[in-house]
C-alpha cells in the first residue's frame, strides 16, 4: 500500500549502501538504484553524495530520511488497524536483540509468536546492548531486548526477566570446595565475554561494589560469544562468567558446575527497550506475549541451581 520507493531509500540511508539494501529488500541492486533515481527525479535534487565506493546522505536525504522514518511508521500502524477490523492480526515487527537474549531466551518465544499470529512476519537483529539501543533510536528496529545496565533518557526500559550471572567449570576442574571468599575470583583463571558485552559491563559494575576492579582480574582471554566460551572450558580449568540461561542444559546433564562465592551474586533483568512514546499496538501485542510466556515458563524467578 506504501511507497515502496520510500522503504527502498530507507533501507540504503541506514545501510548507506545499495548492496546491503538489496539483500535486506530482496531485489537487484539496479532495482535499488532505479528507485533512488525516480525519487530524485520527483524532488529534483540529489539524496546521497557518490564519493568512489563509499555515499553520504546529502541535506536533502538527511531530510527526506527523516520524515520517511515516521511516514513508514505510520503506515504500518495504518495497516495493522485496517486488518484487525477483519479481526486479523497482520504486519511486520522488527526486533533487535542482545545475544544471550537472541540466543537463548528469544528463539522458543519467536516460534510460538509465528504459530498464533502467521501474518505479523518478524525480523531479529543481534548485536550488543549499546548497538541494540543505537538502533531503536534511529528507529532502525520497533523494539529492542538487551540484558546491559545501560539507561537513556530518550528511552523506556521494561523488565521482563530475571538473569543471574554463573561461575561455571567443567565438572572434572580442579578447584576445589566451595563457596569460595569473593577475593579468590581475582586468581581464577577467567575467561569472559568481550567488553562491550552487556553481561562483561555488568560483572565489572557488580565486583566494583565490593572493592573489586576489573583490572585486578585474571583475565586470560575475551572472546566474542558464548559458545565460544563454553566450547574452551570443555578443554580447561579455566572459570567462565555466564548467563544461567546461556548454560542450563550443561548444568542440568553435569557437564559444568557451577563455582560459588560468599554472600555473592550477580543478578539482573533482562529488559524490552523501546523509544518513548512508542504507542504502537502491533509492538505491545509482541510485548505481552513474551511477558506471558516467561511467566509461565519461567515464572519471572532465576533459573535454580
């Protein structure tokens, strides 16, 4: 029903590429190029600079991009309306996630939405939680679950899951007994997530409490997923700082154990995050059924031990 050329230059103004905006549309790259003519040609004025491999938004893009961003918005939101007059849920939702969240919380969610509801299609993005709410700002995704501390103004974040972060070892480590005193953790072995992880930042915030810098760590290496991690401690004594989530199957057939620390714990939400005043129904009908389905699945409480 929209312009489909508006969604076209939307898509190559976010990406400032015209391949990357193809393969997300599914179209040619010509096709791309074809519509970012005609709509220079009806405003008569160029929308991106073209300098060698690389192009720029111009002052007329900068402005055209802007009012694309809450026409498309408002269309959508026209569309869901028109549909449910026929009792029919129907639109499109795109989600950005951090990667606990994306890879191990969200898919069972997903699956569910698209049986009850096969005409809302969906789309996930994973990055980190600083990316994630980079993204919702410049309204590149309609909703953003992350599992960081981080809190902007020009944002409203929602709980909908509590997390606790582990100690984890394969269960044939050599460490012994415990809980340990909180001090130990700086002579453990640790390998850890990259530091603009939203679970790294938040284990650095939570030791800093106890007088505890992230410098004084053991760190022997980041690595950029959790599967990575686990996969490394199968072959080492070292310590991995994880999601329960991320780890639950491991714990649940013995394959890891978990180290504890006296009166210590790493807990947190898992948040939804989505720009203020954000009042489309399409975006809390997504909301309220991953609120639901948490409760019954999880009951809104960690995971035990």
């Amino acid at each position: 029903m929209y312009d489909f050329r508006l969604k076209v230059f939307q898509r190559v103004a976010w990406n400032l590429s015209f391949t990357k905006a193809a393969q997300e549309l599914q179209i040619s790259q010509p096709a791309v190029t074809k519509h970012i003519r005609e709509l220079e040609s009806i405003y008569n004025t160029r929308l991106f600079d073209r300098i060698g491999n690389k192009i720029a938004l111009t002052t007329a893009g900068i402005i055209l991009l802007k009012h694309c961003d809450t026409i498309l918005s408002e269309y959508s939101k026209l569309n869901y309306k028109m549909h449910q007059l026929n009792n029919k849920e129907v639109g499109q939702i795109h989600i950005g996630a951090s990667l606990t969240i994306a890879q191990y919380i969200l898919p069972a969610f997903l699956a569910q939405f698209c049986q009850e509801y096969p005409d809302i299609s969906l789309d996930l993005q994973m990055h980190n939680t600083l990316e994630i709410e980079n993204m919702l700002h410049a309204q590149k995704i309609d909703i953003g679950l992350i599992e960081g501390p981080s809190r902007k103004p020009y944002l409203k974040y929602s709980p909908f899951l509590k997390d606790e972060i582990v100690a984890i070892v394969r269960n044939t480590a050599r460490w012994g007994d415990n809980p340990f005193p909180l001090s130990k953790i700086k002579e453990l072995p640790l390998i850890l997530r990259e530091h603009t992880s939203g679970t790294t930042q938040f284990i650095e915030e939570n030791l800093q409490k106890y007088g505890i810098k992230y410098s004084s760590l053991n760190v022997l290496m980041h690595m950029g997923s959790t599967e990575g991690i686990k996969s490394f401690l199968r072959y080492s004594d070292c310590v991995g700082l994880l999601s329960i989530y991320s780890v639950s199957k491991e714990l649940m057939n013995g394959e890891f154990r978990i180290i504890d620390f006296q009166d210590f714990a790493i807990e947190r939400d898992f948040c939804f995050v989505q720009n203020q005043g954000d009042n489309s129904e399409i975006n809390q009908l997504f909301i309220n059924f991953v609120n639901k389905k948490s409760s019954e699945q999880y009951g809104h409480s960690y995971i035990g031990k």
